[in-house]
C-alpha cells in the first residue's frame, strides 16, 4: 500500500527480457538503495514491483507479461525517468490517499497548459476507469496521488502545482506523453456493487456505503 507522495525519480538503465517478461534496472537519486530489502514493494510510477535485486546503486526489479501490457512500463527505455515511492510504514503520516499500485488502465496527455505558477493537464479517460473517476475525487498518475479538478466522460483535468511539476515526473509531461492511472480503491468496490442486478440503497447503507433512507 503507498501515498502517491512520490519519494525520488530514479532512471531506467537498463531491460533486460525473459521468457515473456523483463527484469528493470533502475537508478534511484536519493532512495537508499542499500536500505531496500529483497521482496519489497517499491511503486513505480504507480506500478507495484517487487526488488529482486540491489547494489551498488541500483536496483532491480521483475515485470511479467501482464505488467508490460497493461501499464507504461512496456514503453520503458534505458534513460527514462520513474517516480518512485517505497511502502507505507505502519503509523506513518497518510499525506496523499490509499493507493495500490495496481494500475485500471493507461492514459495519454492530451493538453497541457500554464496556470498560474503550475500547470493544467488534460488526460484521456479510457471507458474501464471513466465510471471511478469523479471531480474532486482522487487519482494516481504515474503514482502521484492527485485530485481530479473536472472529469468528463472521456478525459479529466488535473490543476498541478509548481511542487509536484518540481518532484515529479509529470514535470515533464506534454501532449502524447502515456500515464499510469489508478482509480480510488473505494470508487472500485462501490462500482463493483453496483454492477449486481437489484442493489439499491438499502443494499449500500447495510454495507456502509450509504446513509439507508428513512421512511
């Protein structure tokens, strides 16, 4: 489980394939690299990998088949830049929202323009994830945990200020640029409720999604 408060960019040094798969290695800035625990979770521009390997400042990790199709990581090359953030510790502070690291679905940069001392990012809106993503609600971007400032049927804006162009890769995202995105883990179980034929809103105040309705 992460924040979305992202904690260093590393860059991608190298790909390596296998069998299907790849195995990622990984420069990190300032992440303490020699601190890293085998088998830990590390979110990667809001991928949840696992580290395999590390040393010598760097770290490695595994994708699978289903990880290289279904998220931004596929698209990687020697030199790309990645947010990265390690797990949330027990009792530390929730800055940002819950955030899994299992990406819904890719997206792409469709504007991008000044506002202010920051920027606004116009990203598309693939069918899966549109029914999860609400103004005002929250989102992770390439595991930046974010709120959504409108939301369309088919693509939202983002109102991103100066930290967050600074610290993250979004800084230098433009038109074209393909994102990572992870819908609220809660807007994922209400739609999953309410794909079963007769839920009402008896059937959510009893599963304490709901205020039930008085006589």
């Amino acid at each position: 489980m992460f924040t979305g408060l992202v904690a260093d960019v590393g860059v991608v040094e190298r790909i390596v394939p296998r069998q299907g798969g790849a195995r990622l290695t990984l420069r990190p800035a300032r992440l303490p690299v020699d601190e890293l625990v085998l088998g830990e979770s590390i979110a990667c521009s809001g991928a949840c990998l696992t580290v395999v390997e590390r040393g010598g400042g760097l770290v490695s990790f595994d994708a699978v088949p289903e990880t290289l199709a279904r998220t931004t990581v596929g698209g990687w090359r020697p030199g790309a830049k990645v947010n990265l953030e390690r797990a949330l510790a027990v009792g530390e502070r929730l800055g940002g929202h819950l955030v899994q690291g299992h990406v819904d679905a890719v997206g792409e940069v469709l504007r991008r323009v000044p506002e202010g001392q920051g920027a606004r990012l116009t990203i598309s809106l693939p069918p899966s994830i549109a029914p999860l993503v609400a103004e005002k609600g929250s989102i992770a971007v390439d595991g930046v945990s974010l709120t959504v400032a409108t939301a369309g049927r088919d693509r939202f804006e983002l109102a991103l200020i100066p930290e967050t162009l600074a610290r993250t890769t979004l800084g230098q995202a433009a038109a074209g640029t393909k994102v990572n995105l992870e819908a609220d883990v809660l807007a994922r179980h209400v739609a999953r409720l309410r794909a079963f034929e007769g839920l009402g809103a008896g059937d959510l105040a009893r599963w304490g999604y709901a205020a039930e309705e008085k006589p």
